[in-house]
C-alpha cells in the first residue's frame, strides 16, 4: 500500500517532467548566442570593452532571446534556420524580423572584426573590385562612411555583392539586412558596421562620424575577403 501512494504521489511529477516544454522532453534553444571570439577588450581604443559586453551580453542575447520566444509561438516557423527566416522576413511576425535580423547581423558583425593592426589588407581579388566598383579603396571608404553618416536613426551600412556580381555600399534601417526578401536592395553581405547609438554611445556619444572612422582599424579584411572570394 504504501509503495502504491508514494506512485501516486511521484506521478504528477512525472508527467510535469516529461510534459512538451518541460524536463526531458524540453527542446533547446533553436538559437544561441555566439561567443565573441576575442576578448571584451580587445577592439580598443577603437571600441571599448564596457560597450562591447553590453553589446554582445545584453543586446544580443535578448535577439536570441526574443527570437526563440517568437518562432516558438509560431508551429509554421519552428525548424526554420536562421537564413531561411531572413528569406521570408517579409510574411513573418515583426518579432521574428527584428529579432532574427539582430541576431544574424550581430554575429556577423563579431566575426567581421579583430584586435586593431591585425585586421590586414584587402585581398587583391577584393581590391581590384573595389577599385573597379567605387573608382578607388579611398572612394569606396568615403561611400561607406556617408552611407553611415545619412542613416538616419538606427541602422546597418552593409558591403555587399549583388545579383550581378558588383560591390555596393547600401544602408538598412534597425535590423533588417540584404539577405531579407524585403531589401530595396539585395545581396550577399561582404561587411557591416552598426550604426546603433548602443554600439557607440558610451565612448563617441553624438559623434556617429568619429566611431566610423575609429572603426576601420579593426575591420578584419581575411575575413572579408574570404566571403568575397566564396559569394
């Protein structure tokens, strides 16, 4: 008798641990945050340590977050990867938008970037694009940087090739990017800088023209012209 009352009293349990959602049938994460793959410290002077822990600690974990909460309130979404979300940005729910691009960019934008005066030189492949596409390395830095400067609000400017295989230098409002199928303009991203008052403001403030020209020094060209050479 008393083995039977103590079943009867560990099955709720039971059931509460194995119910969808919970316990041993909880699923995990669909997505999780990258690891910065450098220390909190290493972009400076260019970019300092306290912005980028609460860049990449607080902002982009909630992208995660939200992301997750967002695809799981939708059976027509869970499975998605990330690419495949971006494809159809323009039919999903405006959470799933803004968080699967904020979570796409910012892990792209990590990856983009290194301790300064390890960041190299373009490829000669990319240079001679660049050359061929913005007349100079110089003009292109200039397009990028006004490109950066006009976005108003917050925003991405973005390198990237197009369905033509040309560079361009376009600009994204919040968190969209080229890879949505809602990009006036898209394309294969090659680099990006955010220009969100969260990725500057506690070392440049209101100067948005000082931190794109601060930034340069820690752009890891191998990186970038390694996606060019496999667009």
């Amino acid at each position: 008798m008393r083995r039977i009352l103590a079943a009867l009293v560990a099955l709720p349990l039971l059931v509460l641990l194995l119910w969808p959602g919970h316990g041993a049938w909880a699923a995990a994460p669909a997505f999780t945050l990258p690891a910065l793959p450098y220390a909190a410290n290493a972009l400076e002077p260019a970019i300092d340590a306290t912005t980028m822990t609460i860049h990449h600690d607080r902002h982009h974990q909630a992208y995660v977050d939200n992301l997750n909460a967002a695809v799981a309130r939708d059976p027509a979404l869970r499975g998605l990867d990330l690419e495949e979300l971006l494809a159809r940005a323009s039919g999903a729910p405006e959470a799933v938008r803004n968080n699967a691009g904020g979570h796409w960019n910012h892990s792209f934008f990590w990856a983009s970037l290194t301790r300064p005066g390890q960041g190299g030189e373009p490829s000669s492949a990319l240079q001679e694009a660049l050359v061929r596409d913005f007349g100079s390395i110089e003009q292109f830095r200039a397009a990028f940087r006004a490109a950066g400067l006009a976005r108003f609000g917050s925003g991405w400017v973005w390198l990237i090739t197009d369905s033509e295989g040309k560079l361009q230098v376009v600009s994204t409002p919040n968190q969209d990017n080229p890879l949505m199928d809602l990009a006036p303009v898209g394309g294969t991203p090659l680099l990006a800088n955010d220009v969100w008052e969260h990725a500057y403001y506690l070392m440049y403030q209101n100067r948005r023209a000082d931190y794109l020209d601060a930034w340069w020094s820690v752009v890891d060209w191998s990186v970038v012209s390694d996606r060019y050479a496999t667009r």
